[in-house]
C-alpha cells in the first residue's frame, strides 16, 4: 500500500511539474529554465520549492478538501503570501541587475582599500659626501628583502583568490571549535557555486529569492540570516588589515 501510495503522490507531482513550469519570459524561473512558479489570480509568482510541490501533490493524493492541480494547500498558499512573498518576473529580473551591480561595487571597493590608507611623509636625504675612492666593482642590484609572512587570517589582495574565499577563511577564524565543520560544509556549498559577496549577502533576507535559495541547499537559517553583519565586519577588518600592510610596506621601504 505504501508503495502504491507513493506512486500515486509521484503522479500527481508530475501533473503539478507540468502544469506550473514558469513559462513568462520576465521571470528569472523562466530564464533559467528550471523554475516552477505558482501563479495566483492576481498574476503574482510564487516560487514552488520540492518540498512545497511534494507537499502540494499528497494533499491531492489524499483527497485534502479544496485542494486541486489548480488550487494549493491552505497552508501553502499562506506561507506564500504572508512568509515567503510572491517574486514576479520584473521583481526578480530587477534583483538580479541589482546583486550584479553590488557584487560589481563590492569588488572595486576592496580594490581601493589600500588606496585610502594614510601614507607617511618620507624625509628627503642628504646626498653622500664626494670620496676620493676608486669606484667600486659594478655590482648587480640588491635582493629584494624578504617579505614577512602575515598572521592575519585575510592574505594580501595580490595573492587572495577571490573575495568570497577571504570572507569564509575570517568568518572561520572567528567562530568557535564546534561550529567550524558547519561554516566549512557552507563555505563549500557556496564557493562551488561561485556565488559573489552580494549574493551571499542577499541570503540575509527572508523577502529574497536568495535566502530561500541558501535553505534549498542546506544553509541554516541562522547563518543566512547573520551574513549581512558578517560581511560588514569582514569589509572592517579588511579595510584595517590592509592599511597596516601599506604603513608596514613603506616603513620598510
């Protein structure tokens, strides 16, 4: 019986698949080709994840009053609304230009860090007194000195990768013994996906498309939710750590 049962919820998951692919070209479901959407009567998209569309499918299977390929679950339809919020194809197409755009701003800014830093007057020097010496031997020029490696848990931006590595190797060197494997686990899932800072930023945001993406994959709703702060203390410990780097470099130099 169970396994008619499930074949049965299978089926009608199909017909729901079938009839709710997001087929408007201004919704991002659409663009991507793998979006479902539910439409409501109002013309407003709600996004469908797989548990919201197996959900869906056993309540038609289970004969839940009210409930039809054309009408969800009460239950559904509220979280919708009240909760998730609809996401029509120009609020998502506009999302998406806006993240582009940010992940676009945060990149220069970083770049201009080392530029802002103070920078301490050098003194001018004297030149050497005239001798009467023969000319020493040509020689060629000296060795560089050899760079001091940096204890900060953020490397020098010629050597970073990418940004949103340096993010997860700080975040990590802040967070306790224990919690550890679960940034690594979500450090993986988003570098994998190559996903920017202002992606990962928008995670913060229940009324973002972004957020409900992170839960899909696994993120828990506690980290999400703190990335905003996180990459706000990030960018400040950037912005300090590499101020120093520069005061340190022309003292040396």
């Amino acid at each position: 019986e169970r396994a008619e049962a499930d074949e049965a919820v299978g089926k009608e998951n199909k017909r729901l698949l079938d009839r709710w692919m997001c087929n408007d070209e201004r919704c991002i479901n659409s663009k991507l080709g793998r979006g479902y959407c539910y439409i409501d009567v109002g013309g407003a998209h709600y996004n469908m994840d797989q548990n919201q569309q197996l959900k869906w499918a056993k309540a038609i299977q289970q004969g839940e009053t009210g409930v039809s390929i054309e009408i969800p679950p009460r239950s559904l339809y509220i979280n919708w609304t009240k909760n998730q919020g609809p996401v029509d194809g120009n609020s998502k197409a506009s999302i998406k230009a806006k993240a582009k755009a940010e992940a676009k701003s945060s990149i220069d800014e970083l770049k201009e860090l080392l530029l802002q830093a103070p920078m301490a007057p050098i003194a001018p020097t004297a030149p050497p007194p005239p001798s009467s010496a023969p000319p020493a031997a040509i020689q060629g020029p000296p060795a560089p000195p050899e760079r001091p490696r940096s204890s900060s848990p953020i490397a020098p931006a010629e050597e970073a990768a990418n940004l949103e590595e340096l993010f997860f190797r700080w975040k990590l060197s802040t967070v306790a013994k224990d919690k550890k494997e679960e940034y690594k686990a979500v450090e993986r899932t988003i570098l994998q996906r190559r996903y920017k800072l202002a992606y990962i930023k928008a995670m913060s945001s229940p009324q973002n498309p972004m957020f409900h993406r992170a839960i899909e994959l696994g993120i828990p709703d506690g980290i999400a939710l703190n990335f905003k702060e996180d990459l706000k203390l990030f960018k400040t410990h950037w912005r300090q750590q590499s101020a120093a780097r520069l005061l340190t470099s022309l003292r040396q130099n």
